[in-house]
C-alpha cells in the first residue's frame, strides 16, 4: 500500500504538469517540456522514496483534504486562491510561447538557469519534507500527531523553507520553457504565499507552544535578510 501511493505521487505530479503544459499548448512537440518532466520525474522520485519511504504519516497527511477540521477559514481562503495561481502560472508558459508571444524568450544562458533554479527549489522542498514532518498542506495544529516547533537546519535560515522554494521552483520552470511572461507573473503566487506566512503566523503563536519564541529566533519568514 505504501508503495502504491509513493508511486501515485509520482505518476500525479506528472499527470498535473502534462495536462497543463501540453494541453494549452496543443502539441506534444515540446521538447523542453519532455525534459522538464523527466526531471520531474527524477526529483520527485527522490522525494517519494528518500523521505516519504520513511515517513508514511507524513505521506498520509500530505494526502488529506485541502479542507480539514481546525483549519482557519484564511486558510480555507487563501490555499485554493495559491493553488489556482501557481496552475495558472504553469498553464501561462504554453500560452505565451505558442499563442501569445508576449514577450522575447530567454536565451539558452537564461533558460538553462532556470532549469538550475528549478531542480534548487525542488531540492529545497524535499530537505523541508525531511526536517519537518509536520508539513501538512493545510494550516492546523497538528495535536493528534504531537506537532512540535522545527528548529533545525532550513528552518534554521527562514521559516518557511518551503514557500521560499516556491521562489527559484516557479521562475526556474518558466525561464527554462521560455517564458519571461510566466516568470514575471509568478508574483502572484509567491504574494498570496506572503499572505499566507502572515496568518499561518498568528495561528501557531496562538495554538503551537514555542512557536513565538522560535520567530524571535529565526528572523526572516521568507527570504533571508529580507523579509
């Protein structure tokens, strides 16, 4: 059974890239996006099987609900808002390099940057999925499971490592399928994870003991000596 969702994971993320890239695109004939979804498929086989392997609980939660008993109705708000933003985000890629031509494509310089900061930003996400095993997709106080404040390695530095991947993870996809226009636009949902940090923040310092004294800590929420 373990293996079956592990491997869903895998077969998901792709199923969810494919259907938004070739879709609006309306050809196959993509060959960066062939790549991109091999590396895909590479890094998130390294997430499934190096740390969800050995953490199924994790795994379960991962695979709940984005709506769930004691999560704040922000979050009820926000979540969707993020998730439609960051599709969006991919679905924009297609659109500008076979319809829209917005703006230029990037050079091969640029583009295989993106593909640097991609592959940086997933390998980000999965050391978070490592460090912290309550990383529920949902904002909640984990009781049942004995959630405790993560203070160590990346949470060390931010204290949201896994939005800050979202950063390099959103712009390196779209630089390396050529498209300045999805880059820019990334904004939006790196800024309703901004949101999202803000009444994540209230809720824990309310709910998660130690929480407060970890932000006193630990600085930066989102990108270091920034904000």
């Amino acid at each position: 059974m373990l293996i079956a969702k592990l491997v869903g994971g895998i077969v998901y993320a792709l199923v969810f890239f494919a259907l938004l890239l070739f879709v609006p695109a309306g050809t196959i004939d993509w060959p960066r996006a062939w790549i991109f979804l091999g590396v895909v498929a590479v890094a998130n086989t390294i997430t499934m099987f190096g740390v969800f392997y050995r953490n199924e609980a994790l795994l379960n939660e991962r695979y709940k609900s984005p709506v769930q008993k004691g999560q704040p109705l922000a979050d009820k708000i926000v979540l969707p808002l993020f998730v439609a933003a960051f599709a969006g985000a991919i679905v924009l890629i297609p659109l500008d390099v076979f319809r829209f031509h917005l703006m230029p494509a990037p050079g091969p310089l640029v583009s295989s940057l993106g593909l640097i900061l991609f592959v940086a930003g997933w390998a980000v996400i999965t050391l978070a999925f490592k460090e912290n095993a309550f990383a529920a997709p949902v904002v909640k106080h984990q009781e049942e499971r004995q959630q405790m404040v993560i203070d160590k390695g990346l949470y060390r530095i931010v204290r949201h490592p896994m939005y800050s991947a979202a950063v390099p993870l959103l712009i390196g996809a779209s630089l390396w399928l050529e498209s300045y226009a999805a880059a820019l636009f990334a904004i939006v949902p790196i800024a309703l994870l901004a949101v999202r940090i803000v009444f994540e923040e209230q809720f824990l310092r309310r709910e998660l003991g130690g929480y407060d004294a970890y932000t006193r800590k630990v600085r930066y929420r989102l990108i270091p000596f920034l904000w």
